[in-house]
C-alpha cells in the first residue's frame, strides 16, 4: 500500500476515533470516510486495535513535531521549557486521541497493549528531553540531573495542570499560571536561596 492512501486512511480513522472513541468506531465507517472498501483497511492494519494504535502514534508524531519549532538552541533552556508546555497543553484541545492517551485511559482500555502506549507516551517527551540535554549544554541545567526521569515529571506536572484546570472561561490564564508557578518551583525550589546556600555548605 501507498503511503498516501495509509496516511489518508490513519486520518479517517483518527477523526472516528476522537468522535465516537474506540468500542463504538466501525471499520466500515473509516473506509467510507478514507474513500476505500472495507477490505483495504486490514491492508493498512492487521485489527482494529492496531488501527487504533497506528492513529494515536500518527497523532503524537504530529504533535511533537509542531512542538519541535519551538526550539532553538539559542533561547534559554528553561525559557523553553516553559513555552513548550504551554503550547503542548493548547494543542491537546484538538488532539483528543493525544490528551486521552497522556491521561492514560487508553491503558485502562487496552490493558494488552499497554508497553506499546507507553513507548508513545515517552515519544511525547522527545522535545522536552531535547530540551533538557541543551540546558545541560547552556549550563542553565545540572549536569547530574536523571533527565529522562526529569523529563517524566515534567510531563506528569503538565497532564495534571490539563487534568485539573482546563475548564471554565479563564481556562487558558489559569493553566498558564498553574504552569508557571510549578516551573518556578521545580527550577528555584522552594527554599529562599539563602537558606539553600546555607544548608549546601554546612553539608
């Protein structure tokens, strides 16, 4: 199959998928919308679970990409990272396969595949995995950090600002603060920095 026709099918079954969610999507439904037979659909997918999957990963390598213009080696590390998130959250408004899959629902649905969702869901910290390895470079960041590790809790403070604060009509100031006050806390920490120079030496 011609990667024009698979990537016009993944898009048809993306847009079903997103709409009526994984149980109630008919494959004949997606090959009505893609423009091919019914049969033509398992030349692009073996089942429907590897339909699914193959759409959600067309969606997170999407939106990694989009992410990836942000940066520049020239910005601030941390002032990236900041950006980054912030983007990262408003484009999930649009991208329901991405935000039910970082909230980790389709694990729960699909319970067999949950290494492969996973590895997606750490393809979706690329960027700020990237970015952290430039701060290391900038000397904005430690070099001793565990950055993959770093790079999960980054994600998981992000999936929870979404979670909790994406709703109401000052929807996109309050997750812009919420973010900004927990970046603020993960670079300054919590101690004044005094106290913190204090403690260092004495150790």
């Amino acid at each position: 199959m011609d990667q024009a026709k698979k990537d016009c099918i993944l898009g048809a079954a993306a847009r079903a998928f997103a709409r009526f969610g994984f149980k109630k999507t008919a494959v004949e439904g997606i090959a009505k919308d893609a423009g091919v037979a019914k049969g033509t659909i398992y030349l692009a997918a073996d089942t429907k679970e590897d339909l699914f999957y193959q759409s959600v990963h067309r969606e997170v390598r999407s939106w990694v990409a989009e992410l990836s213009k942000l940066i520049d080696p020239r910005v601030p590390a941390d002032q990236m990272l900041r950006q980054c998130a912030l983007a990262g959250l408003q484009y999930l408004h649009d991208r329901p396969l991405v935000r039910e899959l970082l909230f980790g629902n389709y694990h729960l649905m699909m319970p067999e595949w949950a290494e492969r969702l996973d590895s997606l869901r750490e393809l979706g910290r690329a960027n700020a995995l990237e970015i952290l390895r430039l701060g290391v470079k900038q000397g904005v960041f430690r070099d001793d950090l565990d950055l993959e590790e770093v790079s999960k809790i980054l994600q998981d403070v992000a999936i929870s600002t979404y979670l909790f604060y994406d709703r109401g009509m000052d929807r996109d100031q309050k997750v812009a603060r919420r973010l900004e006050v927990a970046f603020d806390m993960l670079m300054n920490g919590l101690r004044p920095q005094a106290h913190a120079h204090s403690k260092t030496e004495a150790a």
